[in-house]
C-alpha cells in the first residue's frame, strides 16, 4: 500500500513480482491500487462465483477505501444484489490511489 500511495511503480512491481505466488484475492484491493485492473477483475469474478462471494467483495470493498476495487461487470451476482439492495455503486474513493485510474 505503501508503494501504492508513493506511486512507486519499480518498487510496487517489485513487491507483487516478489510475492506473486502468495498473493490471494483477499488482497483484491491491494491489486487494485497498484492498477492492475484486468487482474483485480480477474480476482473479483472468480470470488463473485464462490458461494458467499457477494460478501467478500463487499469486504474488499470497505477495505481498499479505493472506489470499485473491481469493475462491476466481472461480478454478475454482486451486481445483481446491489441492485436489489439499492445501494449506490461506484463507493466513494477515501483515498486518491494515483496509480489506480479508474
């Protein structure tokens, strides 16, 4: 996160080349402030096909405090259960992620 909020691309590469094995989606958020986006909705669609997924998501969600972490087309069940519950997407962004762009 560090790294993230630095803009520190070399050393954010780095890290996630480093640890690229270890890596799991519930660090889905940390995928997305580095700007990886195909990868963060790669996670994201895969945890949105696990029973119970819709509340992983919404996890990663309150804890990235970086907007969608995910776009919301990669995860048709949490999409529909926004959509049922009415709530507003996409969340607020806490914290400008520079490399984050979307």
């Amino acid at each position: 996160m560090l790294a993230s909020a630095r803009s520190d691309t070399e050393e954010l590469k780095r890290i996630l080349e480093t640890y690229a094995s270890e890596i799991t989606d519930t660090e889905l958020g940390v995928i997305a402030i580095s700007g990886n986006r195909e990868l963060a909705n790669e996670m994201a669609h895969r945890i949105d096909a696990q029973p119970y997924g819709y509340l992983r998501l919404m996890t990663s969600v309150m804890t990235c405090h970086c907007g969608a972490p995910f776009d919301l087309e990669a995860t048709p069940d949490f999409a529909r259960r926004l959509e049922e519950a009415e709530l507003p997407w996409p969340p607020v962004s806490q914290i400008d992620w520079q490399l984050k762009d979307w």
